[in-house]
C-alpha cells in the first residue's frame, strides 16, 4: 500500500466519523432539539468530507458535498429554517453522501446523474434563498478579492503600534501615603493593552525588605487609542510620589494591517517564553533588558488545554491486547510454578505474584477500555435503514434510540451490524403494521421500534423491542409443523414456539419479500451472535408487538473463568454464566431414570447433568461424594445444574478461536492455554444445556440435525 | 531568504488527511520541521512553546477554528508574530476579509498544489531556498 492510499484510507476513516456526526445532527434536528451548534457540526463534518474529498480528487463527491455544504450554510445564517421538511430533504442527501464515500472508496465508477434527485431536492432549497451552489473548479484565489499577502514581520519590522511607552518608578515612601501603585497599573489597563515589565533591580534581600517601601518600579507600553491627558490623569493624584514619563510610540496611527495588534516580540525571546504568558511582560527591550521574570500579580495562567484525546492504529491496540494475552498465559503458568515451591520459599513469592496478577488485570481492563467504542457507530446506521423499510413497505415507522453511548468492545461493534440490521429489518417488516391495521386495533398510526443498548451483569444487552402485531404462535407451529421442523404431534409451549424462528430453514414470510426475505433467516442471525459469545432471545406478546434481546461478552479476548474438571479433563466455565457452585448432600440428589437427576435447591428444582454423561468422557461414578455442582444460567433465566469432579480454580483465561480450525463444535466456545501450558477447552453453557435438553424434548431431532463442524 | 529545510512550519488541521498531505506539499517544497495540530488549542500548545516560522491553519475545525488561532496567537506575547497562512473552502471569500481584519498574512483555497502552496508561502516569507 502506498502512502497514498494509506493516506485515503485515513480520509476514508474520517468520513465515517463525519457521516456518522451528520446522521446524528440530522435525527437531532429531525426531532426538533438541533441547537444552532448542530447544525455547525452538521456542516463541519460535510465540509471536512468536501475538503478532503478535493484533495484527493473524489469530483462526484466534491460536488455533492459542495451543494450538500451551501443549504446547511444557508441554515448557518439563518437563511433556510431547520423545518421537517428541510431536514427531510437533507436526510436522503446524507445517504447519497454515504453512497458516493463508499463507492469512492471502492474505486467504483460512479454514474454521472447518482443522486440527481437528492442534489436538485438541495438546489430547490437553495432556490429559495437566492444562494447558488457554484459547482467550478475551485480557483487558488479568490478572484476580485482584493487580498495583499502580508510579508512576515521576521525579515523586516512591523511599524510600532499606536499608543505610549510609559515608565512610572514609585518613590520609595508612596505606599506610606496610601497609594498603591497597582490601583494605577490597574486603572491603565482600562485603556488598552499594557504590557509592563517590572524593574526589581531595586529589591533588596528579604531580610532587609521593608514592606512599607516602593521598591519596584515598572517600564512597558500601553496600546491604546486614548489621549496622553488620560493617561496623566490616572496618575494626577501621585504625580509628586513616583517618576513618570510618558512618550508616543509613534507620531501617526499605523495604517497598516496590523494595527490594533499588540507590538511584536523579536524573535530572539519567542524560545524564552515558555511559561505562560506573565501579565507584567517586558516587550519594549529598547528599554529595559530582561533581567528578572515579573514578580509582581501575575495574571493567572492562561488555561492550558492539554489535548484530551489520540488516534491510534488499531492494529497498535490489537498487538497490547495479544501481549496481555500472553501475559496472562506466563502468569499462570508462574503462578502454577509458586504453587508447586515449598512454602517457606513460596510465601513472599506469592504475594509478589498477587500484585502481579493484580496489575494485570487492571492492565488487561486498560487496554479493553481503549479497544471499546461506544454501540452508537452501528446505531447510526438504523436511521436510515428505517427510513428506507418505511418507504418501501409504506408503513409508519419511529425509531427511538436508547444508550447509544454504551460501550462495547470493537471487535463485537463489527459483527453486531449485521444480526442488529436483519432484525430491524424484521422488525418493520413483519412486525409493524400498515397503518390502516394499527388503525384498525386501536393503535397509533406509527409503529415505533425501540434499539436500546445497556451494561447488565457484565455484559452489553442490546434490546430492538417493536409494538406491531408479535408473533402468531399458531401461524409459527402450523409452519414449522408443514416444514417438518417439529413433529407432528408435540406439544410445545407458547414460548417455545416462539423460539421456533430461530430453527435453520425457518421463514414465516408468506411472500419471500424484497426486505427480509434474501435468504437469511433468523437461524443465521441467531449463529452471527453466537459466534460472538453471545445469546439471543425473544418474547412476544400477541398483537402488542414482540422484544429481540441479545446478551453480549463486553470483549472476546480475555475471560474470567472457572477452571473444572470431570474424569481426566480440564474444562474452563466462563464465570458469566456461572450462578453459584455448591456441593449438594446427598438427600438433596433425586436421580430419574436415564441418568438424569434434579437437585432440590431452595425449595426449587434444578435438572442436573453429568459433565461426563455430555461429553461422553466414560462412565460415571454416581455413588462419589466428591462432585460439586455448578449452578449456570443459559441466559433465559433457565438454570440447570453441571455436575463436574473438581473446582480446579477461578482465573482470568485467553479466549483462542477454535473455529478456523475445527469449524463450530456445539458446546465448545473456544480454546485456552492454562499455567502448567495445557490446552482447555471452554465450554458454551448456553449450548451444554441444549445438548442436556436435545434427549428427552421435541427438539431432539433438531438440536442433532446441526453436525458437529457444520458452519 | 528563507531556507526551506531550516523552516519550522505548524500544520493545523482537525483531519489527520489533510495534514499528511499538506505535509507532503512542504517537504516538496524542501521543508523538514513540520509540526501538526488538530485543532486551535492545540496548535497554541505548540505555538507557545516553541519558535515556529510559520503556522499553516485549516479554518474548519472543532475546539478553536482557524480565525480564533489566529487571533489568540496575535495576542500572544511569543507567538503574535508567527506568519500565517490560513486554508479556506473556495466557499470562504467573506472569511479570508475576516482573517486580513485579524491579521493573517496570506489565504490559500483547498484544495492546493505543492506550487500554490510555494507561492503563498513565498508571498509571505520571501523566495524560499
């Protein structure tokens, strides 16, 4: 890749940024609460696509940009009002703008007339104000603009400015008559720039100071319009107290564009001033030469605003993320080898080690929190996809956005667009109706869809909720039951059925329609979360609309979890779906038959499994007292029990992707390296208690017919 | 005359393209000290604490735009005489007004050639060498 073309990447990177301030701007000022600030931003982001766009020779973008640019000027000034219906023109050119980027940046032809509907829609408005979008070439000058480029003030001096030199010495006795020289200092300031430095060669050692004395004394310029007599006026009262003088800068006011700016200081100080900026600053070293800083008030430091934020290569990032893995990886293993050391040699050791383990999990945390973006970057995108579906199916349809700022880690960002978009997609789809049938039930004519975003019990739980007609449970079952998915004679439960959306080759769409039926079913969006160590459910109430939730990791990297054994094998739980481990008395096992039992936990039953029963690792030694029970939530709330051998220890473990590899094997959701550097696997609850239930429920045969390694 | 690759020049743009590519406009033009601001506050960082011989700003930016760094460098006692060239849109006219008002020594309209950017520089600074 040449610089170049890193460099449009760059460009590229910025105008989604861009894109996505615009669509924020425009919903906020859609909805009525755009401040005169939006609307700035709103074109600042169309002016930085434009901008950068000219310079990298993107014409087709340029030009849209450019009329784009004018009407949301226009508004700037007031000009065109920030209506509806104007933010409704501006809606779809900021989709062409986001088509015209990304065919750019694919480097595909654009169509001479793209968006010519879009562009006049623009031009119409700025009819309206008698502004014209000129679309030339852009010239280097402007042309008629009579503009003289000023030469720098470093090869020849700038003329002095108006206003006076002014040095003013206090008489030693002049505090002991109760004249403060700062009032005067004070009272000068008032009719312009000053600019003093104070003269301290007078200050005697502290021990000898007499702090009823006048010892400094003060040489500098005031800038300023006003006439001498003001000035001796000021020090009328202590004309016999102090030495003053007071001379012009120059005879004539400067005509000269500099005028009204403060005298320049020569170049050989500008590398002296680093601090900031003394009120009392010598700039006329005609007078006097610098000696000492100006110890009188000094004004207090201009704030100095560090930059808050940075850019960094993802890839940057990435490679911290990777080295913490592998941080955590040799940190185990050390800890193992502690563990192993007799204790007299292993205490302090030990306790080193903790810190260790402690500073790095605060560093893991760290650099996650970096990685992490805010879930408003696929948010942005739902507007518009709304808009269209609204459009197109000629339904009523509000989207109302709920913690977009909430943060999530950047590599689930990435895989959440697609699922989020097919669910909407649904949503509107099938889910909202038209509004003579939301009429027709006693509804708003709109539908609204909610996208809500939140942090719930270490995870990120992003809800899309609709109030269109939910699902028809008895539509859903006759289908699956005509598709073969469920057998002909089970009887499932209300919720149950619902879930039957997310079996492969499920599709209730009477017509495969333009919107969601492309041939991805929910089964496919139900994979996409899971792949990300996600779940996904659904509830839905009959004629009142229904609530898609997805649960996701808040990072895919690095995972506390629970190291277990069963028979001879080392698993590892994600502590996330961990609920409690206890280990039950016997009375409180009820074995069935099969193998199967239920612990009595609290007055509530709980189905257990045998880990080793599951996983096929050999048989089971049902008498052992030795087993410990874990109590997992799949995250529908349905908890079961998991018998295992041995607690081998809680720990921060590195999530390696199996899938390249081996392709999905049901119940395993990835790979780690332990401290004494042997493989683990860790295990997916959520597909642990599908196997658990896939024997004895009517989705037997379905929880079977996904092979193992299928993708 | 100044000499280009002695030159410290301050390129202060909100958007990291832009900058790289003026950067590639200077060092066609031969100059080597080139430092980069995103946005007003931080170029008065930079411009306060060390001695530029020209500061190149973009006026659209968030935080200070370019007029407001140009005024606040004007009043600054160490930096108030720092050369600057301000970049505008081509839709801009009635600012490059505002900016002779606030003392900017020259304009230039993006999007630039390395050879305008020489010939602005040059109307300020004298011939480059």
């Amino acid at each position: 890749m040449t610089s170049l073309d890193q460099l449009k990447n760059t460009f590229f990177d910025e105008c989604s940024e861009a894109l996505q301030q615009i669509e924020h701007g425009l919903t906020d000022m859609r909805e009525g609460h755009g401040s005169g600030d939006t609307i700035n931003a709103v074109f600042r982001s169309v002016h930085s696509v434009k901008g950068g766009a000219g310079i990298f020779g993107f014409d087709s973008l340029v030009g849209f940009a450019h009329v784009f640019e004018t009407v949301l000027d226009a508004m700037r000034a007031n000009k065109l009002p920030a209506t509806p219906d104007i933010v409704d023109v501006l809606l779809p050119a900021n989709d062409v703008l986001t088509d015209l980027i990304a065919m750019s940046r694919a480097g595909e032809a654009i169509a001479p007339g793209y968006g010519s509907e879009s562009r006049a829609a623009l031009e119409r408005l700025l009819g309206k104000t008698g502004d014209e979008a000129d679309d030339g070439p852009a010239p280097a000058d402007f042309e008629g603009l009579d503009f003289m480029p000023i030469m720098a003030g470093g090869f020849d001096d700038p003329p002095a400015p108006a206003g006076y030199r002014i040095v003013f010495r206090p008489k030693p006795d002049m505090l002991k008559r109760a004249n403060e020289p700062l009032y005067l200092i004070r009272e000068l300031r008032k009719l312009g720039t000053l600019d003093l430095a104070a003269e301290t060669e007078g200050l005697p050692p502290l021990a000898q100071l007499d702090p009823d004395r006048a010892y400094i004394g003060w040489t500098g310029t005031l800038q300023t319009d006003a006439k001498r007599e003001a000035i001796e006026e000021i020090f009328d009262f202590v004309s016999g107290d102090c030495e003053i003088e007071i001379a012009p800068l120059q005879a004539e006011p400067a005509a000269d564009p500099f005028a009204g700016l403060p005298e320049a200081a020569p170049a050989a100080e500008a590398t002296e001033a680093v601090a900031p900026p003394p009120l009392v600053q010598h700039s006329a070293p005609s007078i006097v030469p610098a000696t000492a800083p100006a110890e009188a008030a000094a004004k207090p430091p201009a704030a100095k605003q560090a930059a808050t934020t940075m850019r960094v290569e993802v890839e940057k990032i990435d490679r911290v993320v990777n080295m913490v893995g592998e941080l955590v990886i040799a940190q185990a293993m050390l800890g193992q080898i502690v563990h192993n050391l007799p204790e007299e040699t292993s205490g302090r050791l030990a306790q080193i080690l903790d810190e260790v383990v402690h500073h790095t999990r605060e560093l893991k945390d760290s650099v996650m929190s970096m990685r992490a973006q805010s879930i408003g970057a696929v948010f942005q995108r739902m507007p518009r996809l709304v808009r269209e579906l609204a459009a197109k199916t000629g339904k009523k349809v509000r989207l109302e956005m709920q913690g977009e700022n909430t943060e999530v880690d950047r590599s689930i960002i990435e895989r959440l667009g697609d699922p989020l978009t097919h669910i909407i997609r649904n949503s509107i789809d099938h889910g909202i109706e038209t509004p003579q049938t939301r009429t027709a039930a006693g509804k708003g004519e709109e539908g609204t869809v909610k996208l809500i975003a939140e942090h719930r019990g270490g995870r990120i739980v992003v809800e899309v909720r609709d109030d269109g007609g939910g699902i028809d449970p008895d539509r859903v079952l006759k289908k699956a039951r005509e598709k073969g998915l469920v057998s002909p004679d089970a009887a499932l439960s209300e919720d149950e059925i619902v879930n039957l959306i997310f079996m492969p080759g499920f599709s209730t769409a009477e017509s495969i329609s333009d919107i969601s039926g492309r041939g991805v079913g929910m089964d496919v969006v139900r994979r996409n979360i899971q792949d990300v160590g996600g779940r996904i459910s659904v509830k839905s109430e009959r004629g009142r609309g229904m609530t898609l939730q997805l649960a996701l990791p808040l990072t895919l990297a690095v995972m506390d979890g629970m190291v277990i054994r069963a028979h001879a094998e080392t698993y590892v739980l994600p502590m996330s779906a961990i609920v409690e481990c206890l280990r039950p008395s016997r009375a409180d096992i009820h074995n069935l038959v099969g193998g199967r039992g239920l612990l009595k936990l609290r007055g509530n039953l709980v189905p257990l499994v045998h880990l080793s029963d599951l996983l096929d690792l050999g048989t089971v030694n049902a008498d052992s007292d030795e087993r410990v029970v874990i109590i997992t939530d799949a995250g529908d709330g349905t908890r079961f029990g998991i018998i295992v051998d041995e607690l081998l220890g809680h720990q921060q473990v590195v999530v390696k992707s199996m899938e390249e590899s081996y392709g999905t094997v049901p119940g395993v959701a990835g790979a780690t390296i332990l401290g004494n550097g042997r493989v683990a696997l860790i295990l997916d609850v959520e597909k642990l208690s599908d196997l658990a239930v896939s024997q004895t429920s009517p989705f037997a045969r379905l929880g079977n017919a996904e092979p193992a390694g299928a993708n | 005359m100044p000499i280009a690759a002695a030159l410290k020049v301050l390129v202060v743009d909100d958007q990291n393209s832009v900058r790289q590519m003026t950067r590639i406009s200077l060092e066609q033009l031969g100059v080597r000290h080139i430092h980069e601001a995103e946005n007003g506050v931080q170029a008065m960082d930079t411009a306060s604490l060390q001695p530029l011989d020209l500061i190149i700003s973009d006026y659209n930016m968030p935080e200070m735009d370019g007029l407001g760094l140009l005024r606040a460098v004007r009043g600054h006692p160490s930096a108030r005489r720092i050369p600057f060239i301000l970049v505008t849109g081509r839709g801009d006219r009635e600012l490059v007004v505002k900016a002779a008002q606030a003392g900017a020594n020259n304009y230039v309209v993006k999007p630039f050639t390395a050879d305008i950017l020489r010939t602005k520089i040059e109307q300020v600074m004298g011939k480059l060498s």
